[in-house]
C-alpha cells in the first residue's frame, strides 16, 4: 500500500518539485516533505490570504456555486496557515460580498427571518 500511494504522489508531481523532494519509498516522509516546501504560514503568506479574504467579491457572471467554492477555498487556505478565528467573520465577510440589489435576502439572513417578504 505504501508502494501504492508514493507512485500515486510522484505521478502527480512536476519534474522540478520531485528534484526538490527527492527519492523516498516513505509515502509519509514524501508528504511530510511537500506539506513543509509548500504549506508556509509565515506572516507574509497569512497577510496575502486574508487581504485576498477582504477583497473577494460575488462574481454575478458566475454560478453561485462556483462563487461559494472560491469563498470557501479560501476560509480552508487561511485555516491551513493557521488562523482558526476565520470561522467567527466569514459570515460577515460573505454578507457583505452579496449585492445590494439583494438586499432583501441579506435583512432575512441577517436577522434570521425563514422568508423574504418584499413590500
């Protein structure tokens, strides 16, 4: 099984990371090496992410599926770089990136009605 999964990682990689990792038969050990080349929380790597947070707005050309998974790529990228606290302004965050022309949807989330009652 370890055979398995350190041929499966190396098919995956480009020939310039497999120079970098090197030659392991450790499935672990391989893992151990790409999570330290490419999952850097230095301060630097965190500011990146939560302006690219901040600065994330709806794209209304997208489906509001595509729109939620590029939202919620980065809450986990920002996780990964070790800030647990995004759980507490993501919402927020999301709130604020729905248009005004919905604002209807936003007072119903916002104050937790179940319907949106237009007048």
């Amino acid at each position: 099984m370890n055979e398995n999964a350190c041929a499966s990682i190396y098919l995956n990689l480009s020939d310039p990371v497999i120079r970098k990792v090197g030659i392991t038969e450790c499935a672990k050990t391989l893992w151990d090496k790409l999570n330290n080349l490419y999952t850097e929380t230095s301060l630097p790597s965190k500011i990146f992410l939560i302006e690219k947070f901040f600065k994330f707005r709806l794209d209304t050309s997208e489906d509001i599926k595509e729109n939620l998974d590029v939202f919620t790529k980065l809450i986990s990228d920002i996780k990964l770089a070790g800030d647990k606290n995004i759980d507490d302004y993501a919402p927020i965050a999301l709130l604020n990136d729905i248009p005004d022309s919905f604002s209807d949807v936003k007072s119903a989330i916002k104050y937790g009605r179940d319907e949106v009652v237009r007048i």
